[in-house]
C-alpha cells in the first residue's frame, strides 16, 4: 500500500502523491484516537507517566523515520527498502550501546555484519529494468540511500529510547503509544502547515481517499499488534514474525508491482533473511534447558495426591 501511494500515478491526469508528512499525521492521529479510546474504555489513566519531552523526542525521531521511509519510496521500490530494514541491527547497537550501556557478543556483530552484506548486495546489483518514477536514473541513487540511512538511524534511536523509556516508567502501552502519537500529531500538521502542503494534501485525499483510510487502518492496527506481540509472546517471536513477514512483503511487491529481481539479488536475499533466521535459531537453542535440567525439574516437583 504504501509503494502504491507514492509510486503509482491517480486518475486520468497521472498524478502521484508528493506529500509523505500528510501520511505521517493521518497514521498517527488514527493511532492516537484508538489509543485514547482503549484507554478510557479500560477506565486507565490518561495522566502522562513520564515527562512529556521525552514522548517528543520519540515523536521527532519517529516522524523522521517515517518521512524518510516514505520519501525513499521515490527512489528505491519496496522490496529494496524492505530488505534495507533488516539492516537496523547495526544502528540498534550502536544507540543500545550508547544510550543504554549495552555490551553485545561477537556472534551478534557477526550476523549484524552479515545482513548488511546482504543488504548491500541487494542494493547495488539491480535490475538494469527497475527504474524510479520521480528519477530517470537507476534506483540506487545518492538521495534514496541516503534517505534509507536516515530512516535506519532514527527508527534504531526510537525503538531504543522507548525501551528504555519502558524501562525507567511503569507505563502501559497504551499510555506510551497515546503520548507519542499526540506529539506526532501536533508536530506533522505544524511542518505542513509550514511547507504549505496541508491544503493540496486534502484536496488530493479528497479525490483519492480510500488508500489513505486503508493505510492510516493498517499502521494503526499494526502499531498495536507490535505492541501485543512484544508484550505477550517476547521480542525473539516478534523478530521471528518480522523477518516473515519481510520477506513475504517482497515476494508479494515483486509479484504486483513486477518488479525484476537480479541473481544476485536473490543471494543478498537469502543472506540476510538466512542469517536472521540462524540468529533467532541460535537463541531459541541456548536458552532452552538441557533435557537432564528438564528431567530433574520435574522430578523435584511435587506432585498433587488424588483426594
């Protein structure tokens, strides 16, 4: 959808949607709107937990990272932007190291390094037919790289700071998500009212609304799943999911879209989304018990005796 939206020319005088920061304060104000609704319907208490500066430096980075996100659509297809994503690894550690002290062992810096080449790989050797609507060169372009670096830098800054600001406050999701999406909110239809793009937006929403109700859905419900994921089932199955789901956002791009993928392409492909998997492989393994720990769990445990 949103390789639709910035990619694909509307109605009979081909027109294509220039204004990525009206999609940042659609997805973000139907976010907010359910959020505060979850909030009042759960009777929990819509008082910020943590000082409201600290959900504006989310909000900034997080509105970075989307205008980046969509802005690099211009230049690189999907499926290049997609498999850039997993890229995020390296940017995570580095802010994870600086914000949070963090220390990580050379097997995470060796599949780090890994899906970057992959990454890399994928990039570089295109398909001499993959082209940009807004470019007439090929799509690895300076700008739509250096669009795609930013978006890895601030999206690893914001998932950082949010978990440590999970970390340090005794917040619900909810309460997070609601803060955040607000300030986003507040900041998006401040830099269109500024650019002079909050009106040309609306009138071509009005002539072309359905996709933005669709996406603005989409990015809602997704933020919560996220949430619920990570919340219920931990961040290693949350990860898991992911990389599925990147690499089924792919197939599916190339297949509607027809978007040619080189050989090479196909082995920067199976790089990353290999060592990925090998990663949450290796984690999965170490921290299950030993059988002989199992066993012995379960001797020692009482048993209830039938009344």
């Amino acid at each position: 959808m949103q390789e639709k939206i910035m990619r694909v020319p509307y109605g009979v005088n081909k027109e294509y949607f220039k204004y990525s920061l009206f999609l940042v304060f659609c997805n973000r104000i139907t976010t907010s709107t359910v959020s505060a609704g979850v909030l009042l319907a759960s009777k929990k208490a819509l008082d910020p937990i943590a000082p409201v500066y600290k959900y504006c430096l989310i909000s900034v980075s997080n509105i970075l990272t989307t205008t980046c996100q969509y802005e690099a659509l211009k230049y690189v297809s999907f499926p290049v932007q997609t498999l850039a994503k997993c890229a995020k690894m390296i940017p995570v550690m580095i802010w994870g190291t600086c914000i949070m002290q963090k220390r990580y062992k050379g097997f995470d810096y060796l599949v780090a390094s890994l899906v970057t080449l992959g990454c890399s790989i994928f990039i570089l050797f295109l398909a001499g037919t993959d082209f940009s609507p807004y470019n007439s060169g090929r799509e690895n372009t300076v700008w739509g790289i250096s669009l795609m670096i930013g978006y890895l830098g601030f999206d690893g800054f914001t998932s950082t700071f949010q978990d440590k600001l999970f970390k340090g406050y005794n917040m619900e999701i909810h309460n997070q998500i609601f803060y955040t999406t607000i300030c986003s909110c507040l900041l998006s239809l401040t830099g269109l009212v500024l650019q002079g793009h909050l009106l040309p937006a609306i009138e071509f929403v009005y002539r072309h609304f359905l996709d933005i109700v669709l996406l603005s859905t989409v990015a809602t419900a997704s933020q919560f799943f996220i949430s619920y994921t990570i919340r219920t089932f931990g961040a290693l199955t949350f990860a898991a999911i992911m990389t599925t789901r990147q690499l089924v956002s792919i197939m599916l791009s190339c297949v509607w879209f027809s978007h040619p993928l080189s050989w090479e392409q196909w082995i920067g492909a199976v790089i990353v989304f290999g060592s990925l998997y090998m990663k949450n492989f290796m984690k999965t393994a170490t921290q299950r018990p030993p059988p002989s720990e199992q066993t012995q769990t379960r001797a020692s445990s009482p048993v209830k005796g039938i009344p």
